[in-house]
C-alpha cells in the first residue's frame, strides 16, 4: 500500500478539534458543518469525513446530536458539545498549543 | 442506538441491568454497556436485548462481537450485522465495499440512496434503527410472497413446461442451456428461499431491528432475482431479449434499495417524532 502523503497524515490528526471547535461556537446541523468546513481549503475535510467522525463522536458521547424544526424545510438533525465534549475540546485545544509552540521552535532553529 | 439504559422499557432494562450485575471488571462492565447503547433501540423488547446479551455472554473468543470465532481465532460479527454495516452504510460515501460473502464488492446502498439524494448521511442515530414493527413485518411478506408465487406458479404451469426448462441465458437474452424441471426451478425458488428464511429466523431470533431490516434487505434481492429468473424461465420463447438481463439486474438492487429507504425514512421519522416531541 502506498504511503500516505504527508499532508494527509496532518489534517487526519485536527480534523476532530476543527469539528469541535466549530460546535462550540453553536450547534449546526451536518451539512452546514460540511460547508463550514470547506470555506478552509487547507483542511480538505469532504462529507465522507464528517459524518463518520460526527458518528464517533456521539457514540464517544463527545456531541449530541436531535432533530429541530427548520424555518426553510424539512427538520434538520443538529450536533451541540456536550460537556464531556467541552472538555475534550478543551484539552485538545491546549495540547495543539503546545504543539504548535514546539513546532514553532523546532523550525525556526532548525535548518531550511 | 441508545444514549442510556433508561430509554429501554422497565422489562428490557432489567435483562440489561441483571446482564451487566455479573460482569465483575469494571472497564468490561463500561465496554459490554457502550455495546448495548450502540446496538439497542429505544423500543428494544427485553428478547431483543435478551438475543444481544446471549451474543456478548458467548466464550470470551466471541464476546465483544457475538459473533463465530473463525480459524484464525479473530471474532465476526453475525451475518445480518456484517449486511448491515456492508450494504446500507449511509455515512460512508463509498458505493463499492468489500463484499460480505465470498469475494468481490458489494453495494453501499445506503450510499446510493445518500447519492440520490432520497436520505441524509445522518438521517439516522444507527442506521435501519427505530423501524416501526409494522413497516418491518410489512415488508418482510414481500420476498415471503414472492417465493410462495414462484413455488405455487410452478404448481400451476408445470403440466405445460417443457420437460426441459432454460437456466442460462447468453449476453443477447436468448436460452443457451436447458435442463430438467429440478434445477430449472429449483435454483430460483432456493434463492428466493433462502432469501426469506434468513430474513423470518433474524426476526423469530429476536436481532435488532437494524440487523432485522438489513436481512429484508437482503430477501428482496433474492426474491427479486428468483422470481425475475423465473419469470424469464417460464415465458421463454427462444427468442433473444436483451433488456431481461439489464432489467432483471437493475430491479434485483432498485427493489431492495426502494425498501431499505422506506425503512430507513420511517425510522428516520420515529426520531424526528422522539426530538420534536411527538409531532
């Protein structure tokens, strides 16, 4: 099997706390998550991605997902944090900042 | 699935609870109960729960799953589960998966049915979970009627076939090889039977209902393809018909990917009706 290309292997590891972290900000139902999503390139996250990972993630009990009326169709099934999801959040969000400070370091020492 | 053994009925939760009061290691207690939710509906009879604690108190070689250890020692999951999960997996945006039996592919067509637009990724907590018992039972007499007719048109037609019967046909439609009555219509009432047998013993077994509604999935597409294969057995003519084939393949998945929709939206409506209070 052919490796996969580097970039790849980089977006797999932050597209849970780019999902959490849209959540945070409100509940949005799967497709807007979907478009939300795609207005940042750089991440390349497609549906086929997010509702699985919306999927684990309930079953994680990380989101909560239930269906509300919408004003312009047919109900819409929307995803909230829950608190354990905050806290995951959370977390995640502190270790990508360590992460990025250390990463940061690295490269501007290291040679180009 | 279930967020919490509260959402069982009193009978049910008690099967649960009593199962989970034997396991004495906590994180086993915390991973058969993650399995329950995953696998229960909120209208899961106490045999349903009954039949998935049977599945997860099998040797620890087949615990976690339920399902036949194979030779290799690695657990699988009972076949209308591996269905299931192969042939009505809306999440997954891939139309060909891995096939369940044998080798090849098999068709995603929860998938399919996302493609066109007929239902959400997500239109379901767990896909084919919370089908109303009469949608179920409604369309598991389906395939059972079909088979019946192809048995019962045999009994009616059988004085007038000839004593040799097609049971091939070229690319062009036309009859290639003939043989006697018993493989000529034994082969398409097997499928058709085996099809609906499968689907009636996962009901009478008490599996849940999105194991139940994957092996009606299932019947409808051997009923389809027996009865279609009949069909063309009995009207033969010896001329070529092109289309039979195409046609008889094309409702073989349509039929089934008709019912497992219907399926998938009555359950679909049932949480709506859950979130919105009855609405």
């Amino acid at each position: 099997m052919a490796a996969e290309p580097p970039l790849s292997q980089l977006r797999k590891g932050v597209v849970e706390l780019a999902v959490l972290g849209l959540l945070a900000d409100e509940p949005r139902y799967g497709s807007r998550l979907v478009d939300d999503l795609a207005a940042h390139p750089v991440l390349a996250i497609s549906a086929g991605t997010v509702y699985p990972l919306l999927a684990r993630l309930r079953r994680a009990g990380l989101v909560d997902s239930t269906w509300r009326e919408s004003p312009v169709g047919p109900p819409r099934k929307y995803y909230t944090l829950t608190a354990a999801g905050r806290a995951g959040l959370d977390g995640q969000t502190a270790t990508w900042r360590r992460l990025v400070d250390t990463l940061d370091d690295i490269l501007q020492k290291g040679p180009r | 699935m279930i967020a919490s053994l509260d959402q069982l009925s009193p009978a049910a939760r008690s099967v649960a609870d009593e199962f989970l009061a034997t396991i004495p290691d906590a994180d086993q207690r915390a991973e058969r109960h993650t399995h329950l939710l995953d696998h229960l509906g909120a209208g899961a009879g106490a045999g349903e729960v009954a039949a998935l604690v049977a599945d997860l108190t099998a040797p620890d070689a087949l615990a976690a799953t339920g399902g036949r250890a194979r030779a290799d020692g690695a657990r699988r999951p009972p076949l209308p589960r591996r269905l299931r999960e192969a042939w009505w997996d809306p999440e997954n945006p891939k139309v060909l998966v891995p096939r369940v039996l044998g080798w090849g592919v098999d068709v995603n067509l929860g998938a399919v049915a996302v493609r066109l637009g007929l239902l959400e990724p997500d239109g379901q907590d767990q896909p084919l979970d919370g089908v109303p018992e009469p949608a179920l039972l409604a369309a598991l007499a389906g395939p059972v009627l079909l088979t019946a007719g192809i048995a019962g048109s045999y009994a009616r037609e059988r004085t007038r076939l000839p004593r040799e019967l097609p049971v091939h046909w070229d690319a062009r439609g036309r009859a290639d090889r003939r043989a006697g009555h018993g493989p000529a219509v034994g082969v398409p009432f097997g499928a058709a039977l085996a099809g609906s047998a499968l689907a009636a013993a996962t009901t009478l077994a008490g599996r849940p209902v999105p194991e139940r509604a994957a092996a009606t999935g299932a019947a409808w597409m051997f009923a389809i393809a027996g009865a279609g294969v009949w069909a063309c057995t009995v009207t033969d003519t010896g001329e070529a018909r092109p289309l039979a084939g195409p046609a008889l393949a094309l409702a073989t998945l349509g039929v089934p990917l008709g019912v497992l929709t219907a399926l998938a939206r009555a359950g679909r409506r049932a949480e709506i009706r859950r979130d919105l209070g009855g609405r």
